[in-house]
C-alpha cells in the first residue's frame, strides 16, 4: 500500500505531513496537489510567490 503515504498539508500551520490531521493543531490536511512537482519546485514556487508579496509593499 505505497500510495497511502501521501504527502498532505495542514493550512493553518502551513506544515506538510504525511497525516490525515496536523500534529500540531489537528486541523485537517489537505493534499495540495497531484504530486506532478519536486518538492524544490513546490519550495520554488513559494519562494517566488513570497517574493511577490513583499515586492508589492
Ligand atoms: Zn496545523
């Protein structure tokens, strides 16, 4: 059953984890996306969206 490791995220806590709730907090997770991306890539994209965000102020 290697397909039910999937990697989730908590949205609140913005932590990735391999659970149906966060450790952290126990809010559900949510699987962000169909694992089609590196997880560099995943990092790439935030870093650039972050980017964004503080050019914009
Ligand atoms: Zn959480």
């Amino acid at each position: 059953m290697k397909n039910e490791m999937k990697l989730s995220k908590c949205i609140k806590c913005n932590e990735y984890t391999l659970r149906e709730t966060c450790p952290r907090c126990g809010e559900k997770t949510k699987n962000p996306r169909p694992a089609k991306f590196s997880p560099e890539d995943r990092y790439g994209k935030y870093r650039r969206m972050m980017k964004r965000e503080m050019e914009k102020e």
